[in-house]
C-alpha cells in the first residue's frame, strides 16, 4: 500500500509546483506516460520543499500519466531510503496500485511506498495525471 505520511501541502503551493513542472519535458512517450530527467527535476523542486524534505534528495521525477494510459505493474530495484509520492494533480478516475492495494491518492497529501514491491498506476480519466516522486534519505 501507499502509506499516507503526515505532511500537508496547501493547495496554492501545489499549484506552484505542479507550474513548476512546464520546465520539464513531459509530453507522453510510448504508453502515454513520462518520467522526467532526474537532476532537472531534483534542482527545480528540492529548493521549492526543502521545509518537508530537509537536507539532500537522492533523486526526484515527475511521473505524467496521460489520459486513458497506464503504467503497466512492474517491480524498481531496491533504492536506498524512502520513495515518496506527492501527488500534484489528479483525477477521479486515477488509481493506483501496490502490493495488490488499489488506491485513488490526494492532491497536497505525501505517500511512501517500496518501489521494489509489484505497483503500477491507471489514468481513465479526461486530465493528465502528475504525481512528484522522491527518493530520500537512507536506510
């Protein structure tokens, strides 16, 4: 499952960050999905949420899903640290799913999950679907 964390990002802030992604590429690719260069993701957002997420990031993505897309069930390699998602826009016809849980995740609301655990994401929804992905601190 996505393991919902404490912390809260206020609406007008995500909409700053989700404009923060029109500097990045992430116009679909094959599948209708695109995870963006990491050090370009790392230095535009870990300025912007060093209050959340003090000190160094390991890296970051912004992972766009497109509408009628999906992201197939596939396992990452182990990562040192946590991976968490903080989703900036959504719809209610994006799911997510982990470790067989399927879950519909919130705007401004901060997940963690192992990536290295069976997940995948569906978009059946009209908008484009943008979730902030973290990899941080160690183990």
């Amino acid at each position: 499952m996505y393991v919902e964390q404490p912390y809260r990002i206020a609406a007008d802030r995500c909409a700053h960050l989700l404009a923060l992604s029109a500097h990045l590429d992430t116009a679909p690719g094959p599948g209708g999905s695109r995870c963006t260069a990491y050090e370009a993701t790392k230095a535009l957002y870990e300025p912007a949420l060093q209050d959340l997420f003090p000190g160094s990031w390991r890296q970051a993505m912004i992972v766009a899903l497109y509408p009628s897309s999906q992201l197939v069930g596939h396992r990452d390699p182990k990562i040192a640290g946590r991976r968490y998602h903080v989703p900036l826009h959504v719809n209610e016809d994006c799911w997510v799913f982990h470790h067989s849980h399927w879950q519909q995740l919130a705007v401004g609301h901060c997940y963690q999950m192992d990536p290295a655990d069976w997940h995948g994401a569906v978009n059946w929804g009209t908008t484009v679907r943008y979730h902030l992905v973290i990899d941080y601190g160690a183990d």
